[in-house]
C-alpha cells in the first residue's frame, strides 16, 4: 500500500479520529481484517461478524503493530471511526487506485474467473510489477483489499469481481476503474439467486458498461466470442470490443486444439500480431478458453506473441483446489477441485478426468453444486448421467438430496451395480475410497465450497508411512 497518513485516510472515508496521538503517522503496511495478520504499519479493518466481533480485537491489532482501527465505534485505541467498513473501504481503494495511475484489469464470468485471473497475473508479470486478487476474494470487502496492496511500483492491477445480484459490478468497478474488462462466459452458477441466465448477464455486463470509451480512455472489453450471451454485450459498451475464442472471427483464437495423454491442453495461438504454440500446465480442455482470455489481455497491454506462448505453456494454478493435481507414490492421482462447484465447472471437470484416465481407473467423488434454486434437480441429475456417458469408472455422490440426485442420475443413464454410490459424508467417502483405489486410479473431488470435500482430497494425499515419509508430489 501507498502510505498514507491517519489525517489523510479519515478525510478519504469521511472518518472521525477517535484516541489518535498523532493524525500525521503513517499508514505503511496492507490492510488487514483478521488481527492475526497484523504487521508492523497496518491497518486494521474491524468487522461485526454473526459469531466475531472484529472491535474486540483491536486492541491486540494495535499492539501488534498496526497504525490504526477502522471501525465504527471507539475503541479505545488508535481509531478512524466510519458508518460502514464496507463503503469506508471501498473509498480508501478507490483513492489509492486513482493516485497511482497503474493499469487496472477486471474479470467476471459464472465460471473459471480465479483460474483465468492466475493466468493473466502471470502474464503481466513479465511485463512489469503486478498485483491480483488472492484466491477468490472478489467481493466488496476482497476487492478492496486487494487493490489496497497495489504500491508505488504496481504496473497492473487484476482484479477478479463476483456478484450475487444486479449492480454488484456495477459497485466494484466504480471502486477500482478498469481500463481492461474480460467477461469470460453466462452460465448457472448462483441461478437460484438471479433467476435465469438472461439475469445474469445482465449482472455480468455491468463490467462492460463501466469501461472508458474507446476514443477517451482506451477501454478495451474482452468478451467470450463462442458465449452468445458474452458475445452480444459488445452492443453495451462504448469500449473497443476485443473477442477470444475457437470462433474463426475471433481476434485472439486457438486452433488444433487437443489434449496430451496426460489431459493437458495444446493448442496454436492467434492473435492480431502473430501466432505460437502452447502446450499447458493446467488440466482440462476448458482452460483453453481461460487461456485465450489471458493472451487477449496481455496483448492488449503490449506482449509479443510468442512471448504469450511461451508464458502460457509455463503457466500453473496459483490458487488452491482448482485442478490442483497430486501424484502419490502408489501411482494414484487425485485432482483436487473441491473449491468450489457449478454446472459448468463440474462438466468442464468430468471431461478433464476422462481425459486423464487413458485406460486407467477413474473415480469422481462429487457433492451439491450450491445455489441453483429450482434447476437443482435437473441439474444434479445431468452431471451424474454425463459420468457415465463419459465412461467414469465410478461415481461417488457425498452429502444429501442433491447428492442422491447425483446418483440417482448415473443409475438412470444405466450405471447399475457398485458404479455409482452414495455415501452421507466426507468422512465415509474417504473410508470407500481408501479401501478400493488401487494403484493408478484416477480420483476428482469436486463440489461447492460448503460441502468440504476439500477434506477427501487431503486425507488422500496426507503423508503415510510409519516415518512420515511424503506419499506425494506436487505437479
């Protein structure tokens, strides 16, 4: 973060001072809302949570190091006091984004954003300073801390923006302005909450109307030219329309797209400047679009392509449970996806573990994919039939009623017998799978954030032996 004195963030947030020695002490270090992160310089946003109240924590914050509380009460300690955390935040980013000038990206879609946002990130890398969004923090509260950590020497900021309803993007983008907007594809995920796909790309669009111009500021919108609801927000911003995709029109394009044995994509990169050859880290043809969107970005921003090639065939998973791919020592392999889970991810995942079998045993232990509302059933019923229609050894349904439907649905497609299973919890998918894998199995573990079946994939992969010796090994 840039420093800033105490004086000069109360003026940003319209804060009160609240038992502050001195309105000139800087605030140097990041933005924190967990006290346990505090370092010297930061400060500490204190949030009223259902079971924490972050206000009680600030005492412990300041004698860790931090400068300040941004709360709304006194404290007792050193303290800019605001209405709401929330906005107050908000506010702080925005005056940090506008002072440094850097480079802003932005990114949204119902699927694949954070593994894209990885991707770009390390594209932008080589080209200067960059920092993005960690993980999924890509909320009111994660999307400004995430631009409060950008410095003086930031180039490109990439910020990932979720939305659960109309005008959550809308609010994010007046936050942190982009220059570059990327709208990867309308799917289902949250479906429940906005009613229809037609809905959510309204919400989705909102990234595209928010752009600069393409004369004035250089905007630029990157849409997804093979999503026909992507496609038609082109007639919704006055920025520079940019499409990717396996579209012959498409201006950044894949061709002879394939998967290697291993289920890694290859493909030819075009782009309006040149061409190369990529051959990815990541599993799962779906990353071939995640890809292109990366290429459009970063040859937007000045990148040869060949260089573009090169970074992506280099280009790994940042963020944790995405296709995190685990090879133990007895040849098993589990893919662990277990972040989080829709339609379009969990079939996007399917494939990739078809592809990754190859004549080996395939397992995918799946659970509720969240927040579909009334396509629940119908959807939880398609992806248990697309597991046997992909030819998955075996299915593993883990949890309730959406997990019965999972199986339910496998057993209809025609997988009878032991092929498809339903089991209550984490706990007793790990005692199946831990007395059937066998050597060379292929294991996917993929469900919404709330199931945890983040739990499977570790007891899979956790260290065995009686002297503790790894079992497994990154790739």
């Amino acid at each position: 973060m840039i420093p800033l004195s105490l004086a000069e963030i109360a003026a940003v947030v319209n804060g009160q001072q609240s038992d502050i020695p001195d309105p000139d002490a800087h605030v140097r270090g990041p933005v924190v809302i967990d006290s346990r992160k505090v370092v010297e310089g930061s400060l500490f946003a204190a949030f009223a949570g259902e079971r924490v109240d972050g206000h009680d924590f600030a005492r412990s914050a300041v004698e860790a190091g931090a400068v300040a509380v941004l709360s709304t009460r006194p404290v007792g300690v050193p303290a800019v006091v605001v209405d709401d955390v929330t906005r107050a935040l908000g506010a702080l980013a925005r005056h940090v984004v506008e002072r440094l000038g850097t480079q802003v990206v932005a990114l949204t879609g119902s699927a694949g954003k954070t593994s894209t946002k990885d991707l770009i990130a390390q594209l932008l890398e080589r080209l200067g300073p960059t920092v993005w969004t960690p993980g999924s923090l890509n909320n009111e509260i994660g999307l400004p801390l995430t631009a409060l950590r950008a410095d003086a020497e930031c180039r490109h900021l990439v910020l990932e923006m979720g939305a659960r309803g109309i005008g959550h993007i809308r609010y994010l983008a007046r936050l942190t302005p982009p220059r570059i907007g990327v709208v990867l594809n309308v799917g289902t995920a949250h479906i429940g909450e906005f009613g229809g796909r037609e809905q959510i790309a309204e919400a989705k669009g909102e990234l595209v109307e928010s752009l600069p111009p393409a004369g004035e500021g250089g905007g630029v919108a990157v849409l997804n030219a093979d999503d026909a609801l992507v496609r038609a927000m082109s007639s919704r911003t006055a920025a520079r329309v940019v499409l990717f995709g396996e579209s012959p029109d498409a201006h950044v394009r894949a061709e002879n797209v394939r998967l290697t044995e291993r289920g890694q994509p290859t493909f030819t990169l075009h782009t309006p400047t040149g061409c190369g050859d990529v051959t990815m880290r990541l599993y799962g043809e779906h990353h071939v679009s995640n890809a292109l969107a990366a290429a459009a970005v970063a040859h937007e921003l000045g990148m040869p392509a060949g260089d573009i090639a090169t970074a992506l065939s280099a280009a790994s998973t940042l963020s944790r449970w995405r296709m995190e791919v685990t090879e133990r020592a007895d040849g098993v392999t589990v893919v662990n996806d277990a972040y989080n889970a829709n339609p379009e991810s969990t079939r996007a995942a399917l494939r990739a573990l078809a592809a990754m079998g190859q004549g080996r045993r395939t397992w995918a232990v799946l659970g509720e994919m969240a927040e579909l509302g009334d396509e629940s059933l119908a959807e939880h019923d398609a992806v248990g039939r697309l597991a046997v229609r992909l030819n998955v050894s075996k299915l593993v349904a883990v949890g309730g009623q959406e997990a019965v439907w999972l199986d339910m649905g496998a057993k209809n497609e025609g997988s009878w017998g032991e092929e498809s299973v339903h089991v209550s919890d984490a706990e007793a998918a790990v005692e199946l799978l831990r007395s059937e894998l066998r050597p060379g199995d292929v294991v996917l573990v993929k469900a919404s954030r709330s199931v945890g079946l983040e739990r499977v994939a570790d007891a899979l992969t956790e260290p065995v032996g009686n002297e503790g010796e790894v079992a497994a090994r990154w790739v």
